[in-house]
C-alpha cells in the first residue's frame, strides 16, 4: 500500500504541471519577442512546433498520471497491474522518449535562432547545441537528464534576464 502523504503530494504536484505548461508558452513568447522581425520562417516554424508539441505531450502525460492517480485514490484499493504497467509506460513514453526530443529539437532551434541573429551569446548557443545532443540521444536510458531541459530554459531566461538589465542600465548611465 503506498502511503497517503505521498499521494496527497503526488496530487498537487499533478495539479502543478498546467502552470509549468503555461510558464513555458510564456518563455516561447519572450524568445520570439526578443528576436523580433529578425526570426526565419522555416527555423520559426519548427521552433513553435516543437515546442507547442512538447507542451502537449507534458500535458498528456500529466493527464494518464491524473488518470491513474484519480483510480487509486477514489477506489481505495491498488491499482490492477496491468492497467498500471500500461499507464506507466504511456506516460514514460510520451514524456522522457517522444517529449524530451521534442525538447531536444526545441533546444537545437533556439540555439539556432540565437546564433543567426545575435539574440544569444554564442556560448548560450553552443551549450544549447550540447544539451540538445544530450537529450536527442540519452533520454530514454537515463530519466534523470529530462532536468538538463528546465536547467537549459533557466539558463536561457537568466541570460536574458542579465542582458536586458545591462542594457537598461546602460541607455540610463548614457542618456544622462
């Protein structure tokens, strides 16, 4: 029997994902925001498909996990094995093998855009290209490598975060 506090925790981390979700369409239009006009066609378009799909795949994953979780608790009783074993291996599925390549390539065209355009540094790019490898060809053997995904839009978001600040307090310090 698993125990109550850890399911009661499992639920609200559950009912956390939508907002993960929305935080990061939010990142994808500050990313196409701070590019601007400068942004390619074909590199935006994979650029929003991958990571529109990324978010759907988080959110169906999230959602055979609220399936299963939803079975245990209003039942009271374990859940039968195979139903588990196919809801486990769906979600795995969808979000630490199709999910995570799909943020691979989300990774790869950022770095891209950034790089052709001068919206990143080019060492933002190239750690992108990194990570981007990393998890194109690693995920599915090792789960733990899913954090390099929100380790790498943490880096981007602080680089950004930074650059800005400079060049605010920099069109401050020269207009006076």
């Amino acid at each position: 029997m698993v125990n109550p506090n850890f399911r009661k925790w499992f639920g609200i981390a559950l009912n956390l994902i939508p907002f993960s979700g929305i935080t990061f369409l939010w990142f994808m239009a500050v990313l196409r925001n701070r590019i601007g006009v400068l942004e390619d066609r074909f590199f935006a378009t994979v650029f929003l498909g991958s990571g529109l799909l990324f978010v759907a795949m988080l959110f169906a994953a999230a959602a055979v996990s609220q399936g299963l979780h939803s079975l245990a608790i209003d039942d009271q009783q374990p859940v039968p094995s195979e139903t588990y074993r196919v809801a486990r291996r769906t979600t795995h599925a969808l979000l630490n093998v199709f999910g995570m390549r799909m943020a691979a390539v989300f990774i790869f065209m950022t770095s891209t855009i950034g790089l052709r355009t001068g919206a990143f540094a080019r060492w933002v790019s190239f750690v992108g290209y990194g990570l981007g490898l990393i998890l194109l060809l690693v995920i599915a053997e090792f789960a733990w490598i899913a954090l390099l995904f929100p380790a790498w839009v943490l880096l981007v978001s602080a680089w950004i975060l930074v650059a800005d600040f400079r060049n605010r307090k920099g069109a401050h310090s020269g207009g006076n």
